[in-house]
C-alpha cells in the first residue's frame, strides 16, 4: 500500500471524527453514527457516537459493510434502507462510502436511527383511523462488535433457505451456498473461508474448491452460482 495514499485515507478519516458527533448530536438518542474503516474489517469501527446498534470503536464490520467490499471500487451509497437488528429493533440507515484520490472504496460513515418509536405511533394512528398498518417484512441484519459473529449469522441465514444440513445438499446448492455468501462479501474477510469450512463441517480444501467453482459458474456467460 502507498504511504501517501494511507496518509491521505488516515486524514480522511480524522477530518470525519468531528461529522459522527455532529450528526448523533442533532438527531439525539434515537441516532447512531459509524465510521469505518475497511483496510481492517475485523475491526473497522474507528468512531462511534450513540447507540442504537450497539458498536463500539474496534468492533467488526457488519453485514453491509462486507456487501460494500464485495462491491469493491464499483460500490455506491445506500440510502434510506430499512432493517431489523436481532434483538426484533427496527432502524433506518444510510451507509455513504469514502473514497480516496484515486477513487478507492476505503471505509464508509454509516448512520442509523431507532425508528421502532416511530412505528409504534404510526400503528397507534392507523388503529385509530381504521387504516392497516401491518408493517412490510423487513430483512434481519446483523450488527456485531466481532466478525465471527456476522459470519456466522450469514452462513445460517443462507443455510436457513436450503432444504437440510451440508450433506443433504446436492452440488447446484452447494455452489449458491459458497456464491450467495462470496456475493455478500463474506470472503473479503481474512479467515472467513476457514471458518465457514468450521460452520458446515467440511475441510478448508473443500470450502476453497467450492467457492472456486462457484466463482467460475458466475464469471461463466449463462452460468450463476
């Protein structure tokens, strides 16, 4: 990596410290902002100010973040999107990537606010006005301070949508399995491979010889993993 090119992603990153205080402080407890820094996924949180998914500095990237490495330089912004935490919490972010100079994906200033509160009042006002406020479903995310943990959940939500355990899959699964967890950026995380291999009771050679393929399958024209 070019010294200057760190230097000027390390300055980037400071001159930003002052914004995720400013932001929490104008929107108030219900707000949360994150800055990333994606040189090191396992702990990319380098800011934090409120709470409301939990972060602290030095905790992992979630979920969103690895879909964002996994869109490399090509990323872009994703706003006003709506998720749901583990815990059942349901909160709107944006996620703005940072780019360098040369306009590499670096990091990212996430924002998130609670608006289960919201919600509520918007379903107390719907019963009182007869309308149906029957929330639409919203996926669940992910929001850990270490990475085994995202990784593990991504694994587990993919597995969830298959019809049973790694050795009742036929080959075609096991390829959208390894395709649909690269696709989310889940091996743009050093050892994730490894640990996946852990998660589905394989080898590390087999992980590896299936996510190949299921890259091949995607790079082949008509293919898909």
């Amino acid at each position: 990596m070019d010294r200057t090119l760190d230097a000027e992603r390390d300055a980037i990153l400071a001159a930003m410290t002052p914004v995720v205080d400013g932001i929490a402080a104008t929107f108030g407890p219900v707000c949360e902002v994150v800055l990333h820094d994606y040189r090191a996924p396992e702990k990319s949180v380098v800011a934090v100010a409120g709470s409301v998914t939990g972060r602290t500095v030095g905790g992992a990237m979630s979920e969103i973040g690895m879909r964002v490495l996994a869109g490399g330089d090509e990323a872009g912004d994703e706003l006003n999107y709506v998720t749901r935490t583990r815990g059942g919490g349901l909160v709107k972010s944006s996620t703005m990537v940072l780019r360098d100079s040369t306009g590499a994906v670096f990091g990212a200033l996430c924002v998130n606010l609670d608006i289960g509160a919201v919600g509520a009042a918007h379903r107390l006002l719907g019963a009182l006005v007869g309308a149906d406020t029957v929330p639409a479903e919203v996926p669940t995310t992910t929001f850990g301070n270490d990475i085994d943990s995202v990784v593990d959940a991504l694994v587990e939500a993919h597995r969830s949508k298959q019809r049973g355990s790694w050795a009742e899959l036929d080959r075609a699964e096991r390829l959208e399995l390894f395709g649909g967890l690269d696709a989310r950026g889940v091996f743009a995380v050093r050892g994730a491979v490894e640990q996946v291999a852990g998660r589905l009771g394989i080898s590390r050679a087999s992980a590896y010889s299936y996510l190949s393929q299921a890259r091949a399958a995607h790079d082949t024209p008509g293919g898909s993993a």
